[in-house]
C-alpha cells in the first residue's frame, strides 16, 4: 500500500527534513506518526500524497511510483489519499454541502450521486444537519467533522491526518478520533501525526517515531513515548 525505500527530502534552503527514511504500511493499518515538532512528521506525511517530493529514494503508494508519476496523474493519486489538517482548510464561502460537493465535482459528475454521497459522508460524522450551515458556524470541532467527512467523499483508500486534534480541546478530540477509527474500522487506511498523547496511549495502533528525518521506532500497539 505505502511503502518508502531510503528517502530523502533536502528543502530548497539547504534544510534535510527526511535523512534516509524506509516504511512500509499495509492496507488497512491504523498508524500515528509521534515525534518531536521539527522532526520531519509533516514533511514524511505531506510525501505520501505529493505535497512534497522527495529529492532521493522510492516511494509507493497504491499503484503509483511518487518519483515518477506526471502532473497529469497527481489527481488520481489525491482520490486515492484523502488528507484532514489541523486548520480544517474549509472555503469559508462555501456551505457545508458546498465544500464537500466541491472536492467530489472534480472526480464525479452525475449531480444525483454526488448529493446521495454527501448526505451519506454528513451522516457518518453525524451532521447531516448542519448542511446548510457556513464553516464560521459551526464550532471547531464540527469543522473538523466536516472536513473528515470532505476528505472520504470520493472513497480514498488512505486518509491522511496531520495533528487532527492540535486545535481542539480534550473532550472533543475524543469524538474525531472516534469517528477516525470508524472509517478505518471500515477499512480504510489511516495515518495520524499527533502530538497527542492521551489518545495515542488509551487506543493502541502502530506507532512510528520519526526523529531528525527517520523513523527511531516502529511498534504494533506502541506508546506515545515522550514526555506530555
Ligand atoms: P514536524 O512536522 O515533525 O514538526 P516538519 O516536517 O514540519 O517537522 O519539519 C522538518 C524540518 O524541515 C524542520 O527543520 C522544518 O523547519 C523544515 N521544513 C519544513 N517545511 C519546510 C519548507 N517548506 N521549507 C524549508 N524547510 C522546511
Ligand atoms: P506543523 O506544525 O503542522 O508541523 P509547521 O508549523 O512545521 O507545520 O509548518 C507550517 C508550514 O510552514 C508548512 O507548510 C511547512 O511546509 C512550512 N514550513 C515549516 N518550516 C519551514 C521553514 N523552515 N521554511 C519554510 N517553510 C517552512
């Protein structure tokens, strides 16, 4: 499914995020990436789906060779990994049912099948309700429903999510893991960055450690590992 082979990635500004990194994960795996901030957690999650390129090494994800695929293929592989960030990145402008239709109008056409598909990814996260609402009224929390809901929309195999809980408090973090470990109880493959230590201890997945650009631990049913 995910598999790196000795990757590099030196920044333009001389910065080497990720020194020799080698990883593979499985189909249906649920993995946080824990570590130190300045690490290279993001710069390792933004590769698998083409945010960055690596400078050196072998990437796979799917079917896709990440050093070789064309531009003109990258859109394929953004509906292979769906991606939910700390900021939820929703379009203000946009209603809820707007900015999930939105990410699914470039893939899927037929309107009937894009409105049933929103419904049902809405009803997922449990804010079928909420589908006329503006991202600004709803709280942090329902943002990030709703950008979860975003990223399934078009059926990834793999979602991506870099420090989903950093902006909420501890209660409601609680519900996006829960529904996190729904969509992977569904069987989907999901990978988690997370500074968050309580969550990463309580619910037991695979554990990658990833210090000065490599990963420094790799355990089934890890701990977090670092101090709170
Ligand atoms: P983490 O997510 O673990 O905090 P990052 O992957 O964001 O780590 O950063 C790893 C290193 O790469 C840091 O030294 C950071 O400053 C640097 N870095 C991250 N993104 C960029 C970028 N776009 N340009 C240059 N350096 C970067
Ligand atoms: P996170 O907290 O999610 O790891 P960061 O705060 O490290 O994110 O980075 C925020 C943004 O700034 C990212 O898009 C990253 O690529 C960029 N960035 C991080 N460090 C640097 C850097 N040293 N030079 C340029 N851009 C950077």
């Amino acid at each position: 499914m995910i598999e790196m082979l000795n990757v590099y990635k030196k920044y333009p500004n001389g910065i080497t995020a990720i020194n020799g990194l080698s990883v593979r994960i499985e189909p249906g795996e649920f993995v946080y990436v824990v570590g130190p901030s300045g690490a290279g957690k993001s710069t390792f999650i933004k590769m698998i789906y083409r945010e960055e390129k690596a400078t050196k090494g072998t990437i796979k994800v799917g079917g896709f060779d990440l050093m070789t695929i064309k531009e003109k293929n990258i859109p394929y592989l953004r509906r292979y990994v769906g991606v939910v960030f700390q900021d939820f990145k929703l379009l203000p402008k946009l209603t809820v049912y707007e900015n999930i239709a939105y990410a699914m109008e470039v893939v899927e056409k037929n309107p009937k099948s894009i409105q049933k598909r929103v419904l049902e990814v809405l009803e997922l996260v449990g804010l079928k309700h909420k589908v006329r609402m503006f991202p600004n009224e709803l709280s942090g929390g329902e943002q990030q429903r709703i950008a979860i809901a975003r990223a399934i929309a078009n059926t990834p195999h793999i979602l991506i999510a870099d420090e989903p809980t950093g902006n909420l408090d501890p209660d409601t973090s609680w519900e996006i893991m829960k529904i996190l470990e729904e969509i992977s109880n569904q069987g989907t493959t999901v990978i988690m960055a997370t500074h968050n230590s309580q969550i990463v201890n309580v619910v037991k997945h695979r554990v990658l450690a990833v210090e000065n650009g490599r990963i420094v631990r790799d355990q089934l049913e890890g701990d977090y590992g670092y101090e709170a």
